[in-house]
C-alpha cells in the first residue's frame, strides 16, 4: 500500500512537470514571437506580411498556453477527486488532462507551422 501510494504522487509529479512544460512550450514561443515583433516594429527586418498572419500566429499560442492552463487545472482535480474517493470522476479528469495536454502541444506545432508559412518569404 505504501509503495503504491509512492508510486502515485511521484506519477502526479511528472504530469505536473509535464503540463509547466506545455504551457512554458506555449508561452515561450508568445514571448520570442512577440520580441520578433519588436525587431520588425525597430525596422531591423522588413515587414512583407499581414498583420492578420500575426494575430493568427498569437492566437494558436495563447489557446496552447490557455489549454496547458486548463489542464493544470484539471489535473489537480483529478488528484483531489481520486483523494476524496470518487474513481469515476478522477478517471474522467485524467482524460481531459490528456486530451487537454494534447492539444495544447499540437496547438503548438499549427502555430510554428503558421509562423513558417508566413515567414518563408524571407528564405526567397
């Protein structure tokens, strides 16, 4: 009993670790696009794009960063629910968790995928 009890909070651990991850995965790209910005916005590279591709680039990282968020969140209910003993419910939780988790991370990579599709005019 000791041992499983162990093996969950260090399992709860690593989901927690993964999902600061996530969100600092989504926020970190929000903060190195946003000082991208500031280098156009200095004139250090041309502007040859649509201020719309910008917002739509941001918009994939903040819903990525929002998602991890929420995921933290129900991560911790899912701890909390498998402490108070209702199996079903923290189940359910584990798999929004993940399905949260999930799609912050591809969430991500349509972000990186947009930013290089808006940005590839500068490789020509």
């Amino acid at each position: 009993m000791k041992d499983d009890l162990e093996n969950i909070k260090i399992l709860n651990q690593h989901g927690s670790d993964a999902l600061k991850a996530i969100f600092l995965l989504n926020g970190g790209a929000s903060i190195a696009f946003l000082t991208f910005l500031g280098s156009i916005a200095l004139g250090k590279v041309p502007q040859v794009f649509e201020a719309s591709d910008i917002a739509q680039i941001l918009i994939f990282f903040s819903i990525g960063a929002g998602l991890s968020v929420s995921a933290y969140a129900f991560n911790y209910l899912n701890i909390l629910s498998g402490i108070i003993g209702k199996e079903t419910l923290s189940n359910f939780l584990l798999v929004v968790t993940i399905l949260m988790a999930g799609s912050s991370i591809v969430i991500f990579f349509v972000g990186i995928w947009q930013a290089i599709e808006t940005f590839t005019v500068f490789g020509t």
